[in-house]
C-alpha cells in the first residue's frame, strides 16, 4: 500500500459486451495513488484509460473489484449516493469541454453547484475568482461559442477547481486542441492542482505529458503497469 494513498484501487474488473464477444477492459487492475500526485494513464486507444477513470469517478461501476477515495469505498454506493460524492470530492476536466452553449462562461461553472443548493452569490464569488486565475477573468459574461477551444477548456478546468476536489481526472485534456493551446492547458492545469495540493489523474496519450507526472502507469490487455515517466 502506497503511504497517503487517496485513491486506493483492488482487483478492479470491467467487460463490455461487443456482439458475441465479452471485452475485457480491466482484469484485476490494483493501485494505490498518493495525495498530492500526478499519475499519467497511457494506453492506445480503446485500452481502458477512459474506463478508468469513469469508474474513479463514480460515472460507471466495476464488474468487481473496490475502488476507496479518502477513505470511502464508493463501489457499493447508489447513483444519488455516488452523484454527491463526486460533487464533493472530485473534478472533471473532459476532452470536447461539455460547457452548456446557452450558459454564460459563469453559469457554467457555478451551476453544478447551485443545483446542489450552494448559494449563488457565493459560488459566483469563488468562479470570478479562478476565471481569474485561468486567464479569463474579463470572460465571465461571454457564451462558449465565442470562446476558441482552449479557453473553453480553461473554463472546463475552472468549473472542475471550484468544489476544492481532493482528486481532479482529466481525459485527454488537450485530444481536441491545437498543440500550442493544449501545452497552455497543461501548464495551466499542473500549476493549479499541484499549488492546492490536488491529486491529479490524467489519460493521456502524450508522453510529453508524461514526462511531467510523478508516475506513469500503462494499460494493455487490461493489465495496469506502472512505470517510470520518460525521460
């Protein structure tokens, strides 16, 4: 067991039903993450990285296996259970951004909140606060559609920030941006979660990112192995 493991991850399993053929994305995957890390996930395409992370984040449930988060084992809990859960304690950061086109920059970011009964003058407060911090402080009125891609992301990383998650996943951060914006993003995305402290989990094909992680781990065959990031 890893020492100030967050995420503790056992004999995870996960098989999808493709026709006549049963896919076996994870097969008795096991990790331990630290607080404060930044795991890198590499894998082609379709190896599981996404499932992964779907399944740390509550959005879809193993097969069998146990996956803890601080402490809370969330694979036997229900989908109310496990919505909250992720409000509280986790950020998203997804590769096509998911921002609302008929909400404002703001409203994007302060509405998963305000649903769960967070005051709005407060929430608002704390998103002009990180739309500051990512850039974008001049932004907080503007619509998505008059955004370019990678300050829709920066907005999708201030969204994610604003419940203080202990554990933020990111998949493919950058798959949907030009080079030059997706190196902003992860510059960006790094300085945040690394000065709060954040766990950071990230399916990644780069290995430019990589290079940056505290660790690397790749999946095949869904087998997990970790590795050292490289050089």
């Amino acid at each position: 067991m890893k020492r100030n493991a967050i995420v503790e991850i056992r004999e995870l399993r996960k098989a999808y039903i493709e026709g006549d053929r049963r896919l076996r994305v994870l097969d008795g995957v096991s990790l331990d993450i630290g607080a404060g890390e930044f795991l890198a996930v590499l894998g082609a395409s379709g190896s599981g990285k996404s499932t992964l992370l779907n399944l740390l984040s509550g959005i879809d449930s193993p097969d069998s296996g146990e996956i803890r988060i601080a402490g809370c084992d969330i694979t036997p809990l229900n989908d109310r259970q496990l919505t909250l859960f992720r409000r509280d304690n986790i950020g998203i950061v997804f590769q096509f951004f998911n921002l609302i086109p008929t909400c404002t920059v703001r409203e994007n970011i302060t509405l998963p909140q305000e649903l769960g009964g967070a005051r709005r003058q407060a929430v608002e407060a704390l998103a002009d606060d990180l739309l500051r911090q990512v850039g974008l402080g001049d932004r907080a009125a503007t619509f998505p559609d008059k955004l370019s891609g990678g300050e829709q992301q920066r907005v999708a990383i201030a969204r994610a920030l604003l419940n203080e998650p202990q554990i933020v996943l990111a998949d493919e951060p950058t798959g949907n941006l030009d080079d030059e914006a997706g190196e902003a993003v992860i510059r960006l995305l790094l300085r945040l979660t690394r000065e709060a402290g954040k766990t950071l989990i990230m399916a990644t094909h780069s290995a430019e990112i990589a290079r940056q992680a505290d660790r690397v781990c790749r999946i095949h065959d869904g087998q997990l192995r970790v590795e050292a990031p490289p050089p």
